[in-house]
C-alpha cells in the first residue's frame, strides 16, 4: 500500500464500483442471494470449516474461571 498508493486506491475503487453495481441490480442481487448458501456450504466443506469445528471445539473446552464479586 505505501509503495503504490495509486494503485492501492484504483483497486479499492474497483471493488466499490461492482459492489454498488451488483447492490444496485436486481437481477445481481438476486443472483447473490441464491448463490450465497451454496457458496456458504462449499466454504464450510472445506478446511475453514475443519478450522472452525476446532475453534468452536477448543472454547466448549477451556475450563470456565469465575471472579469473585
């Protein structure tokens, strides 16, 4: 970011121009909306869900501390 702060700024702007475009259509919207939970389950299938499973396993596990009051 530092070394090409143009660039930087022209692709943060690229972003934000189909952002608004997609959240601007119809058809896009819709298009996202349906492909979302399909994405979603892929996503979890994967290793972040693996990833996940084990965070989530990790916190039940940690012993609970209570403080006084």
């Amino acid at each position: 970011m530092r070394l090409h702060p143009l660039a930087t700024t022209l692709g943060i702007a690229a972003v934000a121009f189909v952002a608004g475009t997609i959240a601007g259509s119809r058809l896009a919207r819709s298009l996202v909306a349906a492909a979302a939970p399909i994405m979603l389950g892929r996503l979890l299938d994967g290793p972040l869900g693996d990833d996940l499973a084990g965070y989530v396993k990790s916190v039940f596990r940690a012993p609970v501390t209570r403080t006084a009051s």
